[in-house]
C-alpha cells in the first residue's frame, strides 16, 4: 500500500524551526561558522565578474578581496553552502511532489507583474544583504542565534521594512 | 574543545552537507514557497515567526550551554561583526525586498530548486542587486567600514551581564511572541472553524515552554566561563608549558620582534604603576593582574604575538596563565594548537641587566628568574619610554638566540555569517 503525497502538506512550524536550529547548532559547533546564503551568491556575482572584466575586479574596493589577483571567488565555504542548499531544497522538493514549474502568486495578480515584483523584491534584497553584510541566513539566524548586537538590530528592521509595506502591497498577496 | 579545525576537502564536503539540510529544512518548513513567506506580514499565518524564532532559540540555547559547560569555545565562534547603520539600512531594504518579492536570499534558492518562476526571477533580482552593491559601495566606502563599528560584540557584552540573562530573555520574548502568534492566526484565520488545540496540542507546548525555560536556567546558573573557570580547566596543560619554558623567549628574541615591522605585537606589561611609570618598553600597556582576571584582553584587536613581562617571571607567568586561556583557541586545552602569548624570560630586570648594564653574560631564555619581583635597577627620575633602552637599536648588543615565537595569523573569530 502506498501511501498518499499531499504536496501541501509541510512539517509543524515549531518542529521544522528545532529542525533548522538543530542545523544551525551543528554548523556552529563543528566549524564555528554559521548558516549563509547572500555571501556565496556576492562570490558567484564576483565569479562571473571576473571572468568577464578581471581587471575591473581588481580596481573595485568590494569585489577585490573576493575575486581580485589570484583569489578564487567560487572556493569558499558559502559557495559550498549554496550548492547545498540548492541540492537540499530539491531533494525535498522532489519528495514530497513539490517540484513543478509554476509561478506562486496572489490570486490578483498577474504572473508577469509577479515575475517583475520577485525580480524588484529580490534586487532591493540583494543590495540590502550586501550593505548589511548579510542576510536572513547569515545575519538574523546565525547572528541571531549568538546573539551579535549588529543581528538583532538587522532582524528588527527585516520586520519593520516588512510591516511598513505590507499595507500597500496587500493586493499582491491576498 | 569545538569548534574544530578540517582539511579543505572536509571542510568543503561538510559545508555542502549542512547546506544540504538547511535547504531541506526550509523546503519542508514550506519557505519554498513565496506565499507562506509573505503571510507573516498579514498575520493570518506567522510560519516565518515561528521557524526563525524556534531555530535562533534551539540554537542559541545548545550553543550558550555548551560554552558554559566547556565543550565549545565561544571566542572561536565567528560572530558576524557589528557595523550597527549599515546593518539597520540594509535590515529595512531587505523588509522592503521581502514584502516586494516574497523570498530572502536562502528561501528563494529553495523555490528556484523546486523550479518555482518567481522563484528563478527572485534569484536573478538578487545576484543583479548584489551586483549594483559591489560597484555603488566604493562611493560611499566610509560609511559601509566605519558607521557604528563596534567589531565582535554579543548584546550580554554589551550590557556587561552573564550571557545566561540574555538567553533567558530571548526564550521568554520567544514565549511570549508565539502565544501573540497563535492568537493572530486564530483572530484572522481564513478558515473560521479552525480547530482550536487539543489536549495534547496543548501538552506538548507546555513541554516545550518548561524545557526551554529550565535550559535557559541552567545556562545562566553555571555561566559562561570566567578567567578562573578556564584556567582550572586548561591547568594541566599551562603547568606544563611553564615548567618546559617553551613560551619563555628571550630578550634579544622580544627586541628582535619589536624590530620587526611584519609582525603585529601587543606588549602587555603586569607591573605597578610605579614601576611601569619609571621604564617600560616601548609602546608596552600597563595591564594589572586584576583586570586580566576579569577578562582583560579577550578583544585585543588581531595582536599575532603577546608578550607579557613583569620584574621578574612570577608575576608575568600568572599573567600568561590569563591570556592564554582567552587568546589562545580553544581555551587552550587541546593540543597542537597555535599559541600566541609569550613571556619576557628573565623579566625587566634581566632586560636592563643586558641593554643598561651591557652585561652580555646574563643567562638565556631557558634559565628562570626567581627574584622578587622587585626592580634591581635605579632610575634617578621616571623614564616611561623616553631613551633607547625601551627600544634599542637591533644591533645594541651581540647575543645570539633560538627563536621560540611562531607568528600564527589570529585564529580567533574574525567575523563571517553572509559577509
């Protein structure tokens, strides 16, 4: 008897949150390094800046210590990291029935102004991840988790941006 | 002691495992997808509430706990540093971005794996902000480097209290943010006949609360190690070391490192005031044993080398004891690993002895001083570090030395997270 997949069906939030900082301890206890994302997407975009325009890379103040000279921007921990994640999420994807090609949206709204709103959403997120030093990953989980004033401080303003725009985006969402 | 240290590939073969069940967690936790993301914002579902605070709470409280009872050494945690305007600026964006677009940079690595559209164009929207970053940030480069940099600071530091009380706080916040968050969802769920929690439900979650809080209790009841703490812990191993005399270095070998400009050294001199007011070396600090036992020393800013003295050694070996627990990686209790802190052998007075009194047959490194810790020298008025007997010239002398000092590069938390 094989037992039915219902895609929409998610672990208990509390559960799925001792899960992640069960992680989060791990990876903090082995290697003294938290979680991360935006760091290894910035050496991807270095990465491929380099390959590009390499001496350009070396006269850029931010992107020369990531891939100037002989710096190798994709080996790195967070690079590593990416890969992992990128790997993770589709193997739980898959399993459940969740990896399809379709675009999540409110149901207002139409799947091309929804690909321009995750494409604007996703610039200001990058150019905030990058002035911040970090993003929800790195910063608030990690940062959060050891309790770095700088972390608490972010995670404060994630909410506050969050709430502040909600209103006026309701019609996106609901 | 964690955290520990990997070959590259084991380090690269690890990191992709735990990238692996991160990305796991936030697909299964449904982060995958946009619309449980942005719901937190309307209240009617406050999932990201709850994971992100469930997981900082588990974690913090595993990680305070295990420093508090010696497994972790917290000072080898990379603890992202503060840069408090830029951190608040790009906080808000980030809001903003998350509201706009629905995913943060993790989650939407999740979504595009699931091969969700929204999920590819968020990504593409953050390599391409990211991108704008790295070429607007040298314009305003004092800004992003200096605006509320604080370095390597935790809130309990912050405040000057044991970690204990912060971690407490941050469970009962936690606590009392979930019950706001269960009664919302319950307020404005979109299903009215939402089962309200059974029995069971209940029980667990009463668990959870007890469980959290008695962890938190414990954190702060055995508190995170002092100077003391940690000196009993590592008492083998520093015994050991003095009794050897590996990190006692000779004069000549301390004018050698003043003399090298390569090497980044912090002098720390344990004397009275008295004493250290009539001579000490050049750019020495004047540090008491005192504040070393409170802690002193533990945010000397990347220092490769540590040099303590005293008169004699008695004092400058307490002294060691002291900073090598706090600079030292991993308390230091393991073996094998670098340490930075060395003492003056034969203290100030040997150093007068040769570079005031040219006596070049003063005993070397291995040979110890047992004075009394008195000065044997006479000033007739108080030099500090005027003249050049607080840093002769290299060639003051002729002696010969065995160099004993390995300049490792400062292996404790520079700082990391997303950077």
């Amino acid at each position: 008897m094989k037992k039915q997949r219902d895609p929409s069906r998610l672990w208990n939030p509390y559960a799925a949150g001792i899960a992640l900082g069960l992680v989060l301890f791990g990876s903090i206890f082995l290697t003294g390094n938290g979680l991360g994302a935006s760091g290894g997407l910035s050496r991807i975009v270095a990465g491929v800046e380099k390959t590009v325009a390499p001496a350009h890379v070396d006269r850029n103040a931010f992107v020369a210590p990531l891939a100037g000279g002989d710096n190798r921007p994709l080996d790195h921990r967070l690079v590593w990291m990416v890969s992992g994640v990128v790997l993770g999420g589709f193997v739980s994807g898959w399993l459940a029935g969740r990896v399809r090609l379709e675009t999540l949206k409110g149901p207002k709204i139409s799947s091309r102004m929804r690909w321009f709103l995750a494409f604007v959403g996703g610039g200001l997120m990058g150019y905030g991840a990058g002035l911040a030093r970090g993003c929800t990953s790195g910063q608030a989980l990690s940062g959060g988790a050891m309790l770095a004033v700088g972390s608490w401080a972010f995670m404060m303003m994630v909410f506050a941006g969050g709430y502040l725009f909600a209103y006026p985006l309701r019609k996106a969402w609901n | 002691m964690a955290p520990y240290v990997f070959t590259h590939g084991r380090e690269a073969a690890l990191t992709v495992f735990i990238g692996f069940l991160f990305g796991f967690v936030l697909e299964r936790a449904g982060f995958g997808n946009s619309r449980n993301l942005a719901a937190q914002f309307y209240l009617h579902d406050m999932r990201v509430l709850k994971v992100m605070f469930t997981a900082i709470v588990t974690a913090m409280l595993l990680l305070f706990l295990s420093s508090a009872l010696g497994l972790l050494d917290f000072g080898a945690v990379s603890v992202p540093l503060t840069y408090l305007w830029p951190a608040i600026l790009g906080g808000l964006l980030l809001g903003v971005g998350f509201i706009i677009g629905g995913y943060c940079p993790g989650t939407s690595l999740v979504s595009a794996a699931t091969w969700k559209v929204d999920g590819f164009f968020y990504v593409a929207g953050v390599l391409a902000g990211l991108f704008v970053f790295g070429q607007t940030v040298p314009s305003y480069w004092n800004f992003f480097h200096t605006a509320g940099a604080w370095g390597r600071i935790t809130i309990p530091e912050l405040l000057g209290i044991d970690a204990g009380w912060v971690v407490l706080g941050v469970v009962l916040m936690a606590v009392c943010a979930f019950a706001f968050a269960e009664f919302a969802e319950r307020l404005l769920a979109a299903d009215p006949n939402a089962k309200s929690p059974t029995t069971q439900v209940r029980r667990f979650r009463r668990g959870a609360v007890a469980l959290g809080g008695t962890l938190g209790l414990v954190v702060l009841l055995v508190g995170q190690p002092s100077v003391s703490r940690k000196m009993k812990w590592a008492q083998a191993r520093l015994d050991q070391t003095l009794a050897n005399r590996t990190v006692h270095i000779d004069a000549a070998e301390l004018l050698s490192l003043m003399r090298n400009n390569q090497v980044r050294l912090a002098l720390v001199d344990v004397r009275n005031e008295r004493d250290f007011n009539v001579f000490h070396l050049l750019d020495a600090q004047n540090v008491s044993l005192d504040r070393l036992q409170r802690g002193w020393g533990s945010d000397l800013p990347g220092a490769s080398v540590v040099v303590v003295m005293s008169n004699d050694e008695r004092q400058a070996d307490e002294a060691w004891r002291r900073l090598a627990v706090q600079l030292n990686p991993g308390n230091f209790l393991t073996k094998g690993e670098g340490n930075r802190v060395y003492i003056l052998a034969g203290g100030l007075n040997r150093w007068l002895d040769l570079y005031r009194d040219r006596k070049t047959d003063a005993p070397g490194p291995d040979v110890p001083a047992t004075g009394d810790e008195l000065c044997r020298h006479q000033f007739t008025a108080a030099l500090g570090d005027r003249g050049p007997i607080a840093r002769p010239e290299a060639n003051a002398i002729d002696r010969k030395f065995q160099s004993k000092v390995k300049v490792v590069s400062a292996k404790r938390a520079a700082g990391g997270g997303c950077g």
